[in-house]
C-alpha cells in the first residue's frame, strides 16, 4: 500500500469518527511511513510512536487508532502520535501539549 493511499483510507476513518487528520501533512505522511513501516515488520499497524513487541495480542491496543485516542482526542485535543486530531485542535483554538502515555505495559 502506498502512503498516499493509506492517507486516504485514514482520512475517511478519521471524517466517519468526527475528528480529523492533523493539518500538518509532513507530520502525518512520516506517521504513515512508520505505520506502513510497522505492518511490513509487525503484520499489523502498531502506532509508530510507541514501540511493539510483535505479538499481536499484546499490542493490541496500540494497533492505530489505539485504545487510548478517543480519550486523548477529548482531553488534549489529539492522539498521543499526533496523527488524529479534533476539529478545535487543528483550528488551533486548542493549545499543543505534551500527551502523556496512557499505555501501562
């Protein structure tokens, strides 16, 4: 798959879900190498920012979208990977902080 396909397939998640892709496309066209990166290496697409064991059932909740986005999206206005935002954040009506990791393996 190319990165340019998956940029499609992602932004259509992203519109279904109500929230968006970040409007810094270089930040989310290098998320997407990693994420394509980690499904060559993984078989699955392990958030880039994080790292997989590979073992599927152990990082099952960092398969993007992980687990933890909806509730980093609700509270700091985007992913942890900074790959899904919402509509405020990339209006920039939501300042940019540091999201802390959810993740407790």
């Amino acid at each position: 798959m190319t990165p340019e396909k998956l940029y499609e397939i992602l932004q259509k998640y992203a519109q279904a879900k109500g929230i968006q892709l970040n409007r810094d496309k270089n930040l989310v066209f290098e998320l997407i190498k990693g994420l394509l990166i980690n499904e060559a290496r993984y078989g699955y697409r392990s958030c880039p920012c994080r790292l997989a064991s590979g073992n599927r059932e152990k990082d099952s909740d960092i398969i993007c979208p992980c687990v933890y986005s909806s509730d980093d999206i609700k509270e700091f206005g985007r992913c942890y990977c900074g790959l899904y935002v919402s509509n405020e954040y990339n209006e920039g009506k939501i300042l940019e902080t540091i999201v802390p990791e959810r993740r407790k393996k």
